[in-house]
C-alpha cells in the first residue's frame, strides 16, 4: 500500500530528508515538504555575506519551486498543529493525515525578548540583516563594533565568532583596523562550551590573537538605542557604535501549541533513532512514525548539556531518519542510528579556516578536536556549501 511522508520545514535538514527519501521509494509514496516560506534560505552564506564574499541574493536564497527534484511536493502553507498519535497534520488551509512525519522545522528567532533589538540591533541571522551588516561595515572606519549573543542556545555555534573574526580582517585589509575595536558579548562561559575547556580556551587565544576583547557570562537584559547602550544582568553596561546580534531562539509556536516541548523548549527526542521520547531518563519512545530532527529537537548528552544546534547534525540525522523509515516501510529491521559525530569548518579569517571535528556522544563529555587553520580548510568549507548549488538551479 502506498504511503504518505510528511515533511514538516523546508530547512537544511528538511530538504536532506526529502531528498534521501525520494532516492530510496518508488514515485507511488508521496513525499511532501510543508514549509510556510516561499525560499530556501542557506544560513552558512550569511557570514560570507557580511564581508561581501556573497553579494547575489540568489545564492543565499533560492524559491522552493526551484528545487531540481521536481518529485519532491512542496506544500507552502504554514503548519499550525501536529496531533503526533494519529498522524495529523493541521495547517493554515488543510488538514492532512499520514504514515510517517519527520518534524525539521527548526528553531525560529524571538528578536522581541530583547527591548531594543529590533530596532538598534542588525541581525546576523537574518538576509537582510546579512546585507546591511555589509553596507555598515564598508562605511566604517573608526570606532567600537559589538557582537551580541542574546541568549542560549543558538543555531551554529561558531558563527558569531566567525563573524567577528571575518570583520577583523576585513577592517585589516580596509587598512583602519587601529581604529576600530572589536568586541564580543554573551551569557557563555567560554565559546562553544558544550566543545569542552580545551576548545573554548583554544578559541580564547584565537581572539586574543587578534586583538578582539571578550567579554563572557554577560546577558543583555536592553538595548538603549538612542544612547547606543547595552544593559547587562550583571549591572553592567557598555557602548557600541555598530552592533550586530544573533537574537534569542525557540521552538516554532506550532511545536509548543502541540504539547511536543519539555523543559528545553524543543522536542525531546532519542539521541540515536530520533523518535520523540516519553521520559528521558529511561529513553522511552512514544508515536510511532513521527520523528524530530535538526535544530527543533533537544538531545542530552552524557555530561548533561543539549547537542549544539548545527546543519552537519540536522543532515546526518535527515538520513538516519530516512534510512529508518524506508526499512519499515520494506518491512526490514530499522537499525540505522545517529552517532552524535560532526566535522565543520570555522572562518577565522584571512582566507583560512579551522576543521573542527567531534564525538559528541563520547563519555564522559564530548570529545572535539580542532586543527590549526589553513587555506585548505577553507576551501573545503566552500566545497560543503556546494549543497546549496546541487539542490537548486544556479
């Protein structure tokens, strides 16, 4: 009998689903993504853009309809609630029941939380915000530039850190880099501290090298627009000439209004199958059929924390999902399980980057690993951002 998968989010690890699923079951199994925008919007283009490497915003977007698998359906509505025991999906305009649903619908940005950012904060996760931090930046010559971390956790850890670091050499090669002071801002205790210690210092004496000021442990509470002004938890404040944040995240709306949520915020899932779990403590699974990957699931990891939230992670786990399915479908045991392991590349300027690979399902704590930066690295980050070119006309 033919089956129905429904694919909820049309983000990286959506769209990795999809298409793993359509290479594997036959044109009879309908396989729909239900995304409520109209673009894929490939997030890792955004710190590229910022310093003018990507200025086509057709190579940090492109239109779903676009997709070169054209036996990938695509729904663009807006998914309002899941009833996960029958297999239900509700969206703006229908109501559609199915045999499997993969929930990758991500993590959606809460700017508001924070008074002021809206409108005094350029937002670096965000296209437009991409491209007004790079019309700021090419008029700036003198003064204090603020990267803020509004509040944890955020997609792709490195990347505000990325982004400070690319600035750098790009006030370096401007030649007004004596001018200007850079300087980063956030709740962490370190950066990227589910990596560990070792990582987080090591990451230390990158900034230090060059010359970027770090300030941890601190958590806006308002941004002073007017008096260019940050307020901090800590009683503390400070000024800044350019600011550019990454704003607070959360569950899509929809994930909450459907009961799917624990303390996290997001759905609580297997770290290994990616079925959404009943307790946490014992792993137990509950609705069949109805799995959650990417950045919208919360995973505990041995030493407490949650597994970051990262497009390598979404990927891997889009095929293990898809693997799975497709096994049960065929009536064949479902084996296939995530590994909690990931390789990705960290910008650090000046044309290089820095391979950081990592277990993080090792005991007792993650295990990560981070090379020195070379040209080489960067330029296989470059060639993983190909995806984007592979999925879409270009």
């Amino acid at each position: 009998m033919n089956k129905t998968i429904l694919i909820l989010g049309g983000g990286w690890g959506g769209l990795t689903a999809a298409h793993a699923l359509r290479g594997m079951l036959a044109s009879e199994y309908r396989i729909a993504v239900i995304e409520k925008r109209q673009s894929f919007v490939f997030y890792p283009s955004f710190i590229r853009a910022i310093i003018g490497e990507k200025t086509d915003l057709n190579y940090i977007e492109s239109p779903l309809k676009k997709l070169l698998r054209k036996d990938i359906e695509v729904i663009n509505e807006e998914v309002i609630r899941i009833n996960p025991e029958t297999r239900t999906v509700y969206t703006n305009s229908q109501t559609i029941p199915c045999d499997f649903i993969i929930i990758a619908m991500g993590a959606e940005l809460y700017p508001d939380i924070i008074p002021g950012f809206n409108g005094f904060c350029l937002n670096l996760y965000d296209t437009q915000g991409a491209f007004e931090i790079h019309q700021k930046l090419k008029n700036f010559t003198k003064g204090k530039i603020a990267f803020l971390i509004a509040r944890t956790p955020f997609r792709c850890p490195p990347a505000p850190y990325e982004a400070a670091l690319l600035t750098e050499s790009f006030m370096r090669k401007k030649g007004v880099r004596q001018d200007v002071e850079i300087s980063i801002y956030t709740p962490e205790k370190q950066p990227m501290p589910v990596a560990g210690q070792q990582i987080g210092e090591a990451f230390n004496q990158i900034l230090k090298a060059h010359n970027i000021n770090y300030y941890p442990e601190h958590s806006v509470t308002k941004i002073e627009g007017d008096s260019n002004k940050m307020l901090f938890a800590n009683n503390t404040e400070t000024n800044y000439d350019l600011l550019v944040g990454v704003p607070p995240h959360g569950a899509p709306k929809s994930i909450a209004d459907s009961a799917l949520t624990d303390s996290t915020g997001y759905i609580p899932v297997h770290p290994q199958t990616m079925q959404i779990i009943d307790k946490a403590d014992e792993l137990t699974t509950r609705y069949p059929g109805v799995f959650a990957i990417g950045d919208v699931a919360a995973i505990r990891l041995l030493n407490g924390a949650l597994l970051p939230k990262g497009g390598v992670f979404a990927e891997e786990q889009a095929h293990v999902v898809a693997r799975n399915i497709v096994s049960q479908i065929k009536g064949e045991k479902t084996s296939d399980a995530f590994n909690g392991k990931g390789i990705c590349y960290v910008d650090v300027g000046d044309d290089m980057a820095a391979e950081g690979s990592g277990d993080f399902y090792a005991y007792p704590a993650p295990h990560v690993n981070l090379e020195m930066p070379s040209k080489e690295s960067r330029k296989a980050k470059h060639e993983f951002e190909r995806i984007f070119e592979l999925w879409f006309k270009k």
